[in-house]
C-alpha cells in the first residue's frame, strides 16, 4: 500500500512577496507473511478480541445478531503508529446457507 504525506511551507520576503515551498514524502508498505494470534472474550452477544493482527498490535469488536449467531458485525484497529493512521477495518459476515459464507467490507 502507497501512502503519501505533502507538506508545505510558506516563506513571507521582505519586500511584501512570499514563497511556497512542499515536500511530498512517499512510503511503500510491502508483502509479507503477517501473524495473527488473539485472545477472546465472549460476554452475551459481544465478543472483544485483542492480540497481534497483521503482526502488529490491535483489537477487534464482533456482535453476532440474529438467526441463531448466523450474521456478525466486525470492527478491527490496529498497527498504531505514532507517524500515521491506524488500519481500521469494518465487515459482514453472513452464514445463509450449509457451506456458503458470503463476507462484505
């Protein structure tokens, strides 16, 4: 995933006039082998999960409704830097028929 960060400064001159000067800075995160490994809780319809995800630091939210558990609700954050956002990830998941298991987010 590419991320860019621009910044700019503006210089005032002397005589009245400015300047604008911008640095972008560009950072690539590469392919690799992530691991996950979570510990979790379930407390009625809740589960709250934490641990290491996509090798990094996070927690993760899941409420199961309806049909017998057979529809959840996911929120995921994680890799938190102090540099940048952290990765958010929200998602369905849907258990409709014998073997099918459709997944959107």
């Amino acid at each position: 995933m590419l991320r860019t960060k621009t910044t700019g400064t503006v210089t005032h001159l002397p005589d009245g006039g400015s300047t604008f000067e911008y640095m972008t800075e560009r950072q690539m995160d590469e392919d690799e082998l992530k691991f996950f490994a979570q510990i979790a809780k379930r407390y009625y319809d809740t589960v709250i999960r934490g641990g290491a995800l996509e090798s990094t630091g996070g927690f993760g939210l899941d409420d199961h409704y309806l049909l017998d558990d057979n529809l959840k609700l996911t929120a995921e954050a994680f890799d938190f830097n102090k540099n940048r956002n952290p990765h958010v990830k929200f998602y369905v998941d849907a258990d409709l028929f014998d073997h099918i298991y459709p997944t959107a987010g």
